[in-house]
C-alpha cells in the first residue's frame, strides 16, 4: 500500500491552483490577522487596558473570522480553484474508517506526547481552555467543533497543500510545508504546547489528506478530536454546573 496517495491524481486535483498567485499563501493566515485586529481594536478603545471580553470570546471571533474568509474565498475562486481548495468528496469507507482510527492515534498516542514534549523541551503544557460561562461554551462549541474543522481543512490542507503540490514539489514537502504554518499559528490560540499538540495531530491530518486525496477523513478525525477536546473542556469546569 503506498503511504501516500496516487502522485498523478494528487497532481491532477491540483493542477487548478496555477491560476493564484504566490501572496494566496497568505489566505490561510487571514482569520488569524482579523481576530488580532478585532481584539486589538478592543484593547486600543479600552485606553490599553481589558475591554472586558467574555471567556473564549477570541475564540469566537475566529470562528467568525474563519466563516468571513471561507466565504469571501468561495465568491472570489473560479469554480475550479474552489473545488480542489475544498476537497470535500464523499469518503469511502476505508477513508472514514481511517480517520476513526487516526482519531483514536491521536487522542491515545498524540495527547500524552505532547505532554511529554513539552515537559523534555520545558515549555507550558498544552492546557484545553475551560469555559466558565454559558457564552463560553457556545463560542468553544462553535469556533473549535463547527467551524475550524472544515475551515481549517479547506485552508491549509486544502489551498495551502494543493498550491504546493501544483508547484511541482512532492507531497512530502506540499504536506509538511501547511503543516507547519499550520501547527505554527496555534502559538497564538494555544501556546508553544497547543503548537506541539497541532504538529502531532496535524500530521495525522495531512496524511489521510494525502493518502486518500480528499479532506473528508482529515475533516472527520479534526471533528472527532475538537469535539472531545470539547467534552473534556466542559467536564472540567465545575463552576458551570451551578448556572
């Protein structure tokens, strides 16, 4: 079984990308550049201090963010260019199995290392953001389980790999290079150890991305991962359970 998919159909499915232009490489770091702006015009109309945003509110803000970019891509794109950045087709069951089972790797293998990791390297460990409210929960809820797994999917596995690949470089380069800048904008959402956590599991991603050339297996481990990400968030804030 090869570990990658068919080069030529990975090529094939990529071939629409010669139409952009190196600066969309950029796109995928758009709602990362909005949400900053967006927080930053609070503090600035704050006077510098806390505008008094509520828990997990930059974690709505991207989500909207991610939204705003989806969207502005989908009117902008040919129709071509759209679909092979969102290479969402209907997975075989060999492909869903894989991402079920790439899911269970990640949270049974992937969620310690990184512990581990981040204990060798001495960085803070990757913390899974508690919400304390019930706007919390819902801004988690929506920015990391609705919207990042297909957006992100489509972003960076998606524009990102595929402008890549269609360069001519190979899926080794193509995939390592998104997740890189992948794992990397995780700095800002979740510290050195959320970028640890995001280049362990983001491998797994970029492979079943490869391997079947498709985003649905990659979307369906990234849902499966957010969502118990999520449940754990949720069972560990106490305090909720007195609203």
């Amino acid at each position: 079984m090869r570990f990658f998919g068919n080069h030529v159909e990975l090529r094939r499915t990529a071939r629409s990308f010669s139409a952009l232009n190196a600066w969309w490489l950029l796109v995928p770091l758009a709602p990362l550049f909005l949400t900053v702006v967006v927080i930053g015009a609070g503090y600035t109309s704050a006077g510098g201090t806390s505008p008094g945003f509520p828990p997990q509110f930059p974690t709505f803000v991207y989500g909207v963010s991610n939204v705003v970019v989806v969207g502005i891509l989908y009117l902008r794109l040919t129709e071509d260019v759209w679909r092979s950045s969102a290479l969402f087709r209907r997975p075989s069951s060999r492909e869903v199995g894989a991402g079920i089972v790439a899911t269970v790797a990640g949270v049974a293998v992937g969620w310690p290392l990184t512990t581990l990791v981040a204990e060798v390297v001495t960085i803070p460990r990757y913390a899974i953001p508690s919400p304390t409210s019930p706007f919390g929960i819902g801004a988690l809820f929506f920015g990391a389980v609705l919207v990042a797994p297909v957006a992100e999917e489509l972003l960076f596995r998606g524009l990102f790999l595929g402008f890549v690949l269609d360069r001519e470089y190979g899926p080794v380069i193509a995939g390592g290079s998104s997740l890189i800048v992948f794992a990397g904008i995780h700095v800002f959402t979740a510290g050195l150890g959320g970028v640890v956590n995001a280049l362990l599991l983001g491998a797994l991603l970029t492979w079943l991305r490869l391997r079947f050339d498709n985003l649905a297996g990659a979307w369906l481990m990234h849902l499966l991962n957010n969502l118990l990400e999520f449940l754990v968030a949720v069972s560990l804030a106490p305090s909720l359970y007195a609203l």
